[in-house]
C-alpha cells in the first residue's frame, strides 16, 4: 500500500502540469521540482537578495540568516552533528574535487593507495586518478559482480597498511543496486583509511545517516533530490576538515590577511570561498522540508513498489537483458538494460518519439560498461512521482522497438 497520494504529489510539480503526456524517466540525471521548491527560491530572489556575511544591513544579515539555517537542515537530514560540517559546492562533482584536492594533500603521498569501484560515475573517479598521478599514489579497483554487487572478501584483499582513502559508490547510476556501506567504512577504520560516500543517487532513495554509517565524508547534488542545479554539499567530519587545506582561495574565506600573511576562516567558510549560491541553498532546504513533510521513508516505499513493478514487467519484454541483478530488489528505481540487436540510441530514440524520455549511452561509467563487456545501454530511472501508468506505456513501447527497426520477433 502506498502511502503516498500519487494525485496530490503531482499536481505539486509545475512539469506535470505542462507536460501531461512526457512520460519522464530520466530521473537519475536529474530530478524534477516541486512548487514549494521552485518558488522558495523566486521569493529570495524576488525580495531577499543581498550577498551574506559582507553586509552589517538588514538584508545582508538576513541573507546570511537564511543561509545558515538551510546548512543546518542539511546537517539534521544527514544526521551530522554540527552544521559546520556541511561545505555549500556546485555539485556532488566539485565536492569529490574538493575532497581530492584537500584531503589528498594531507594523507596521501607517494606509494599510498587509493580504492575506487570500477562501477564509479566518472565524478568518483577522475578526481581519485588524478590526485593518484599527481602523487605517484596508485589507484586499485574493487571489482563488481554481473549483479552489481561489491563483494566484501575482494574489497578485503585490497585494503592494506598503504589504504588511505576509500571512495564508494551509495548507489551506483547504473545498477540501481544500494551498497552495504556501513561494512565498507568500518572496514577502511580498521585499515586507519577514510571513507568517502558518493551519494548523488542514494542521498534521497536510502535513509542518511553519517554517524550510524561511520561515514567520514558525504557528497551528493540537490538537484537529484528535488532540489536545484548549481548547488551540492559535503559533509566532512569537523576534526579532518579542520586539517585540510583549502580548495579555492578568495572572499570570505580568511580570517586575516596582510601583504605576506593570511590566516583562514573557521568551517565553513573556509572552504566556501567568493560569494555563495543563497537561493539555491534555499531551494535545496525547501526540497528536504517536502521531503521531511511527504516522509523520506514513505518515498523509499512508494518508490520500491513501483520499481518492483517496473523490473517484473520489464522482464515480460522480449530479447530485453537486464544489465546487473535479476531480482527486482537489487534494483532501486534503476533499471539499466539492452535490446537484442539495437542501438541504444535507436532505442532512446523511438521512446523520444513517444514522448518517454529515457537514457542512452554510458550514463558517465565508461569504465563499467567496458567491464561489463557493452558500448553502451538504456536507462530507464524512477521516481514516487511516476506511475504504474506510465510504466506500462513504456513497456508497450519496449516491446515495439524491435519490430520497428526491421525484426519480425
Ligand atoms: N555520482 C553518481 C553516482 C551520479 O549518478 C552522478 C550524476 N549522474 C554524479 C556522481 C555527479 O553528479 P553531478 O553531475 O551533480 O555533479
């Protein structure tokens, strides 16, 4: 049973109202907004701009108020301690540089080891090769199985006294498939390694909780969680960040500063340098009070229910192979897949024709596709917004494909 009005929770989103026969399936890449969301950052842009923290007058200081207080309803939706422990960045893809940057540059030297998946985004990956090549630090893989899944035993042959930084897919963009991470990171403590958690994907569809994970650094992306674009956060437990350098130098991130000497601001700001994204940090608070007031649980549910539904009758589809897990709950909402003997982007393309908007291509995991043995694949990505409805107009469309590109079965 869900316990989510279908009805109410979308008429709350501008897009469908527009868009009332696209069937959107994209949500992985990005998702939509709500109103509440949409127009939170019109009322501060309307009627509350100032730029924060420079100004002693009253729209500056409230600014920074409305500012501060989204950081810490993002610390609370984490479950992080103090709110200084949230960096306001772009994206989940700048939090991973920063974090490759800064945190590279106190424990990793040459000969260290740095694990990544081979199932990364290449968000979680190029910043990892990087800062390894600029070190002489190598990097390993933790392989996956077809199934998608990050064996324990392989990750522990490669942990060793060299580990300094672990960094670990929440859910992969592929897969749909949640990773365990709680044993991962325990595991990288053990080793005296740091666990980072890419959660672009499971920042929404799994429950947070830094501290009951163990967790020592977070970063995910509002707009794959209702949020806008241009805003993402890090979390970072308050006693690394401290010792890390910064990532971007400028205002508002020093203490002092004289012609040869410059000291640097307490968290955050330390690492928030030139003037910060304010609406977009508002929208992203407004997105986790829906979030909050729909109940993140009852999305989790909603959002099983239909993907269950999805992958039971994606299955029925002819010549159709689903990449990773054969059993529904191994897919959250993702389900990535082939058709016998068409492209992708054919495939992609008649969906388009239909008014479906599903991916095509690598969906930035080259590297998985290569070890998974493909060029490329179909995406479809879910949210509690869609419906049973839309799924099986898609399924329809599926079991078309073929036939349209010349196949007599
Ligand atoms: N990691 C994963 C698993 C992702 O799915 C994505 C976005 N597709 C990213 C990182 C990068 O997110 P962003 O583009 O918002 O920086």
């Amino acid at each position: 049973k869900n316990l989510i009005d279908i009805n109410k929770v979308r008429d709350s989103f501008p897009f469908f109202e527009k868009y009332k026969n696209l069937i959107y399936f994209d949500n992985a890449a990005t998702s939509q907004r709500p109103k509440c969301v949409i127009d939170a950052m019109n009322e501060y842009d309307f009627f509350h701009n100032a730029n924060p923290y420079r100004g002693i007058y009253d729209l500056s200081v409230d600014a920074t108020e409305r500012y501060e207080n989204a950081r810490k309803k993002v610390a609370t939706f984490i479950g992080a301690t103090k709110a200084s422990e949230i960096i306001f960045t772009r994206n989940t893809t700048e939090s991973i540089n920063l974090l490759s940057h800064s945190l590279g540059e106190i424990c990793i030297n040459e000969g260290d080891e740095i694990i990544i998946s081979i199932a990364e985004h290449h968000s979680n990956m190029l910043p990892w090769r990087t800062l390894a090549k600029r070190k002489n630090a190598t990097i390993k893989y933790l392989e996956c199985t077809d199934e998608g899944e990050f064996l324990l035993d392989d990750y522990k042959n490669l942990l060793s006294e060299k580990t300094k930084i672990i960094a670990l897919t929440g859910m992969s963009n592929v897969f749909g498939r949640v990773t365990d991470i709680k044993k991962f990171a325990t595991l990288a403590h053990e080793h005296g390694a740091y666990f980072v958690l890419d959660a672009a994907q499971s920042a929404l569809h799994t429950i947070n909780d830094v501290k009951a994970n163990d967790i020592d650094f977070m970063c995910f992306s509002g707009h794959k969680m209702l949020g806008p674009m241009g805003i993402g956060v890090l979390y970072g437990r308050e006693e690394i960040l401290d010792r890390m350098p910064p990532f971007l130098y400028g205002g508002e991130m020093i203490e002092y500063v004289s012609r040869e000497d410059v000291s640097f601001a307490e968290l955050p700001n330390k690492f928030e340098a030139g003037t910060v994204n304010v609406s977009g940090v508002v929208g992203l608070a407004k997105a986790i009070e829906y979030i909050k007031d729909l109940g993140q649980e009852h999305i989790i549910e909603a959002e099983k229910n239909l993907s269950d539904y999805a992958f039971a009758e994606i299955m029925k589809v002819p010549h159709i192979q689903i990449i990773g897990g054969k059993k529904a709950d191994e897919h959250r909402g993702i389900i990535s897949f082939s058709i016998d003997d068409v492209h992708s982007h054919d495939v992609a393309a008649i969906c388009a024709s239909e008014g479906i908007a599903i991916r095509a291509g690598h969906h930035c995991a080259a590297p998985l596709h290569q070890h998974l043995g493909l060029n490329s694949s179909n995406r479809i990505s879910l949210m509690f917004y869609n419906t049973r409805e839309e799924v099986d107009r898609c399924m329809e469309v599926l079991a078309r494909v073929r036939r349209l590109m010349g196949y007599n079965d």
